[in-house]
C-alpha cells in the first residue's frame, strides 16, 4: 500500500515538471511576441493581427524613407525587380536571427532583378548604425521611425513581417514571424517571380 501511494506521489511530482518546460515555452513565445511588437505611445494605434492578410494580391503601397546614410530612397525606385520587403526591429530576437539567412539569399540573387529592403520601426537611426557596426546587413536598411510605412500603409501588426513583392508591385505572399530565407521552398516560391 506504501508502495503505491509513494508511487503515486511521485508521479504526481513528475508530472509537474514535464508540464514546466512546455509552460515556459508558451511563456517565451509570448514574451517573444510582445518584444517584438512595434512600440507605440497609443496601443490604440495597433492595427489588427490580421490587417496585413487583405494586402496580398494588391498593388504593394508605395513609399520614401531614409536610409541608413540618410539618403532618399522609395519602393518605385525598385520596379521591375522583385522585393523582399522586411519589417523588423534591432530588439527583436526573431529579427536578429533571420539577417545572416538574407544575407545569404541576398547573395545567392546576386545579379538577378532582385532586391531586399529592410525597413527598421526602431526609434532611432543611431541604434540602427550601432546594431549594423556588429551585424553587418549587405541590402539597403530603411529607417520608419513613426511607423507610418509599416503600420499606416503595410498594417503590420507583429515584426518581422516580410512581403513579397512581384516585377509589378503586386504583393504575392506574406511571412509573418521569422524565416530561414535559404530554405528550397521560399528560394523557389522567390524565383518563380524572377
């Protein structure tokens, strides 16, 4: 009798701690997620999860940013090219861990009507300049400080958030979240626009 109700409490014990690893997952990715919100002063201003969904197969919004150097650059400039248009953030984990795979898909289009623009919602141009000094990024880095590209025009809701912009401007596909940007699917789901 011992036996079994020692038995019992110890696995009463043990479930616990299995169930502990995958509460500390759910924990992290919502921790995750909310980090990598784009910050605003209004959460009122956030626009929905699922804004951004209604943008595919539409004309991809044209706009003008600065970029790292504090040049003119605007999306038009890119017509005829296909675009990989990044939304992201420097305290952004997920953001982070995506650059060296863009890097190397940025190298692997060398040379074909390709681009990708990665458009930063942080706060200020010197925490881009600072975060590029130790994460070098070979493609433009656009700077939208207000949000106004990102959340007024492309509604996006979470970073990163990739659009996919065919040689017409149309936007072909949405990724939300981070990507291994070298993986065959996404590589071919890019060159079948090429």
């Amino acid at each position: 009798m011992r036996e079994s109700s020692k038995g019992a409490g110890q696995g009463a014990r043990t479930e616990p701690r299995k169930a502990l690893p995958a509460f500390s997952l759910l924990v992290t990715l919502v921790l995750v997620a909310v980090l990598c919100l784009p910050l605003t002063p209004d959460a009122a201003e956030l626009p929905s999860p699922f804004a951004a969904d209604g943008a595919k197969g539409r004309k991809a919004a044209d706009f003008m940013l600065k970029d790292v150097n504090g040049n003119m650059v605007s999306l038009a400039s890119y017509k005829g090219k296909v675009v990989l248009l990044n939304f992201w953030a420097t305290y952004c984990p997920p953001c982070r861990e995506e650059i060296p795979d863009m890097n190397e898909l940025n190298k692997k289009m060398k040379g074909k009507p390709f681009v990708i623009l990665a458009v930063s919602t942080d706060r200020a141009a010197v925490d881009v300049r600072d975060f590029m000094k130790k994460t070098p990024m070979n493609f433009p880095v656009l700077l939208d400080y207000n949000n106004q590209v990102s959340r007024t025009l492309y509604k996006v809701f979470m970073i990163p958030t990739t659009f996919l912009i065919d040689k017409r401007g149309n936007i072909a596909k949405i990724y939300y979240g981070g990507q291994e940007w070298t993986e065959p699917a996404i590589v071919k789901e890019i060159e079948a626009l090429l």
